[in-house]
C-alpha cells in the first residue's frame, strides 16, 4: 500500500485511476502534488507549483513574427530569468490559432531557441513556457506568441505601371507585405502594398537590386503666381488717381445769385 501511495503522488490522476482499478473501488481524484501548467497540464518533475515563487520574465524587443521560403531556416529565440537563484527551463508549443495556451506540446523542445519545421505553407504560431525550479518549488510563465509564416511555390511578378516587383504564391495570389524575408539568400524589404523597396522605401530591381525609375509622375497643379505689387510710387498715384476720379466736384459759389436775391433798396421819399 505504501507503494501504491508513492506513485499516486508522482503520477498524479492517472495514478488514482489506476489505483481504483486495482481496488475494486472507485477512488476520488484528489488535487494534484504535481507542478502543472494551468493551460496543458503537463507534469514538471513532480514538483510543487509554488505561486509565491518567482515567475520567469520574458526579454522584451526579441522578434516575434518571422516570414521564410520553404525549406528556410527559421530560429525562434526566448529569455527568461528570474532573481530569486532559482534555474529557468523551457518547452516549446505549437499552435494553429494565435494564443499562448491550448497549443500541442513539440518533444525535444526544451532549450531557449528553437527551430520549426517550413517545409510546407502556410502560418503556425508557437510560444514557450519557462519553469523557474527552486528546490522543490516551481513556478511558470508563458511568453507572448510567436507567428512563422512560410511561403510556398512563389515566383517574382513586376507591376506594369510602376515596375516594381511583388513576391507571389501560385497557390493563393497571396504576397508578403510590410516584412523582411531571405529569398535565395537574399534579404529583401517589402512595403505595405508588397513591392520590393530598398531600407529608403523606394523600389528596387530584384536582379540587381538597383532602385528603379519609376514612371514619371503626373505633376501637380501648381495655383496661379500672385500678380507682383507696383511699387510705392506707382501704386500711390494711382492711389491718387482714383481718389480724384471718385471725389465729387465741389461747386462754385454762386455769386451772381446772391447779389440777385438780396432785396432792394428803395429810394428816399422827395
């Protein structure tokens, strides 16, 4: 019985399952004494998850979206550490949504890098889980996920109007946009419509990668040049000018009038 107990607590459920089995009887599963993760419930060494220990702190700034030819190497890198002198360890998952949990545990994928399968299309996503052990203790964190994109039977397409180049799939018409990717050899930019740019965004020759001519743009309408001022003189007399023209003629006295409608004198009385 005291073996029996010992492998209940290093096995966890399956144990208890086992150890009804063997019973006769139906046992009631009891928490398990094992370290799990919370999303895969995978088994760390039989170790005690701990959630006072410290969890492991991922790097920031490490590239997490990658785009490559079939076949292309792809490296996947991660960093945790912890402060606490406890030891960081990793497992590596696949996805084919974007999250970091639900995944399918990838064997053998246990150090802080990691290499994934391209050889066929399309896009898988991963993420990692790093384990802080301290003695008997652990605790876990998952990382932010990781997209790999991998493209397939492609050939190089060159616009009519612009002649720049667009890297497209027979399979789909898709094209890689606003990414960098090694083609045969080479790392070539693209921009957000897909067209093959230099590290100044203008396009390039995929050839030779020179930057190419594009066709010559249709200018701009330029507005009508503001008619140039006269100079001060001019534009005073003709300021002048106007002035007169507009000024109302002032009338003459009327002298003759007045002296007509002053009243008579009459003559003294003989």
């Amino acid at each position: 019985m005291l073996l029996l107990t010992a492998a209940v607590l290093l096995t966890g459920c399956s144990a208890s399952g086992a150890l009804g089995r063997l019973l006769g009887e139906t046992v009631e599963t009891q928490p398990q004494t094992t370290a799990v993760s919370a999303d895969e419930g995978q088994k760390l060494d039989s170790k005690i998850v701990d959630p006072s220990l410290e969890k492991p702190v991922f790097q920031e700034g490490l590239v997490r979206e990658k785009h490559a030819q079939a076949g292309a190497e792809v490296t996947l890198e991660t960093a945790a550490t912890v402060n606490d002198g406890g030891t960081v360890t990793y497992q590596w998952y696949s996805n084919n949504v974007n999250s970091n949990g639900g995944g399918t545990i990838l064997p053998g994928a246990v150090e802080s890098t990691y290499k994934p399968d391209t050889s066929k299309g399309g896009t898988t996503f991963y993420y990692v889980m790093a384990t802080n052990t301290n003695n008997d203790h652990v605790n876990f964190s998952t990382s932010d996920v990781y997209q790999v994109t991998v493209w397939e039977d492609m050939y190089w397409q060159q616009n009519a109007d612009l002649r720049a180049y667009q890297y497209i799939s027979r399979v789909d018409g898709k094209y890689p946009k606003a990414v960098s990717m090694v083609i045969d050899g080479t790392e070539y930019h693209f921009d957000a419509d897909g067209f093959a740019v230099n590290t100044e965004g203008a396009y390039i020759d995929v050839q030779t990668g020179e930057v190419l001519v594009t066709a010559t743009p249709v200018p701009e309408e330029t507005p009508a040049p503001e008619t140039a001022p006269a100079d001060d003189a001019a534009q005073a007399e003709s300021t002048a000018e106007t002035q007169t023209e507009e000024a109302p003629a002032e009338e003459a006295p009327a002298e003759e009038a007045t002296a007509e409608e002053a009243p008579a004198e009459e003559a003294p009385a003989e």
